[in-house]
C-alpha cells in the first residue's frame, strides 16, 4: 500500500491520535535513483477546537504534492508554512538531516560468526579473502581467509 496512509492509519488505530501525513519521493525514470524525497506528518493537539480542525483539515486539502513542493525549491519550514497557513507557526529548531549507514567491519563479522563453521569455512576464496557488500550503503569489506579460518574456530568452541 501507501506508506503515508498506513503510517496514518497506525495513529488513527493504534495510538488514536489524529494525524495527517504526506510523503514523497521523486526518482530518476532512467536508472530510479532518488532525485528527491520528503514528508509531513502533521498532529492534532487534545485542545484543537472543531473550527482549527477544519482550517487545518482545508489547509491541506490545497496542499500540493511534496514532491512539487520541493521541486520549487521550497524548506521543511515553508512546507509546514504553507500546510499550517492561518496558524500562528514559529520554528522552534532546526537540525541538519543526512544519511548514514552504520554497517561496520565489525558487524559483518558478527553477522559471519552468526553461520555455521562449515559455512564460514565455505567462503574462503582462492583470492585470499571474502567480501560481504551493505544493502544500504555498498560499502564492500573484505575478510581474509585467516580471519575467517579464526571465526569459524570460535564457532566451533561455540558448539561444543
């Protein structure tokens, strides 16, 4: 389904706060890579009087795509500007928002020492060493043939 009506859903059910949210991603049609992304998840306070529930609920009603929104060039701040039109609206903080993948040499190797001995034995190469690549990132890392002679010794002091 739609991410942002599912993730509406969950609050409407779940923690059976009103919320709104809107999402988008515009992707190159050539090779899909993401062009740009973004989101609003707007949430109604216990106090929200009827008429400041229907002005919000008109606001966003006008409210372009977000995408559109962001391919104008428009800030998460304009955004929220232009979806609380009407409302007394001040940014109270700001922070940068970036990517990180957080795989490690370390968790690679966990994530082998996780396998059976027999398996870490089976993915040592003639080359000398092994590579795992991250899903998320592409961040490749190598494991030497040693040290993977060395997890599958551990696995099997593990075993016994």
């Amino acid at each position: 389904g739609e991410i942002a009506e599912d993730v509406t859903e969950y609050y409407a059910r779940s923690a059976q706060t009103p919320t709104i949210c809107a999402l988008g991603v515009l992707a190159d049609k050539n090779d899909h890579a993401v062009i740009l992304a973004g989101g609003l998840l707007v949430q109604l306070l216990p106090s929200a009087t009827e008429e400041a529930i229907a002005h919000l609920e008109r606001n966003l009603h006008l409210l372009e795509p977000i995408t559109t929104m962001l391919a104008k060039g428009m800030t998460p701040a304009d955004i929220c500007r232009r979806a609380l039109d009407g409302f007394d609206v001040r940014v109270l903080d700001e922070s940068p928002v970036h990517y990180a993948c957080t795989c490690s040499m370390e968790k690679v190797a966990h994530a082998i020492a996780g396998l059976p001995s027999a398996e870490i034995l089976g993915l040592q190469d003639p080359k000398g060493y092994a590579e795992a690549r991250c899903p998320y990132c592409a961040r490749t890392y190598r494991l030497t043939n040693e040290e993977l002679e060395k997890l599958a010794d551990q696995k099997k002091q593990e075993e016994k």
